[in-house]
C-alpha cells in the first residue's frame, strides 16, 4: 500500500535549494551530525529528509565500525612486526 498518497495526508517535497543547503549544512563537521540527529529524531523535517538523515547515521555508524576493525587490525599486525624485530639481536 502506499502510504504516501493517503488522503487528509499532505507532505511537501523537498526541493533542489533545500537539498543543496541540507548537503552543506552536513558538510560542517559537528552543526552537520548535529543537524543529522535533529533531522533524524525531530519532528520538523519532511518524511524523505527525515529518512534521509537516519540513513546516513546507519552509514556513519557502519564506518566507524569499520575504521575500528581497520586499525585494531593493522595496529596488530605493525606491532608484530616491532615485537618480532627485537628477537633476532
């Protein structure tokens, strides 16, 4: 069922100027994850921004998680490499 065109259900569609001042507000590195949370959790934003925010909070969250495991990794293996130098002198 499409729950968009429902009627009594009015939503506004966001336009390009909005996207592109929504990108660059995102753009500033704490206002943007700030205004990421306000998108996401608030209760002005229209439907598409709002799914759009909680996305890209799922992506941040996947990429942090991932530059975690990228450096516990490779932390691990550069100190084997120094841990294993000292052994031969």
């Amino acid at each position: 069922m499409d729950y968009q065109n429902l009627p009594g259900r009015v939503t506004e569609e966001v336009s390009v100027k909005d996207w592109i001042i929504t990108i660059l507000i995102t753009a500033i590195p704490i206002v943007g994850l700030i205004m990421l949370f306000v998108w996401a959790f608030g209760d002005g934003a229209q439907p598409s921004k709002k799914n759009w925010a909680i996305a890209t909070l799922i992506w941040y969250a996947i990429m942090i998680v991932l530059v975690i495991i990228f450096f516990i990794v490779f932390g691990a293996i550069i100190a084997a490499m120094f841990g294993g130098m000292g052994a031969y002198s």
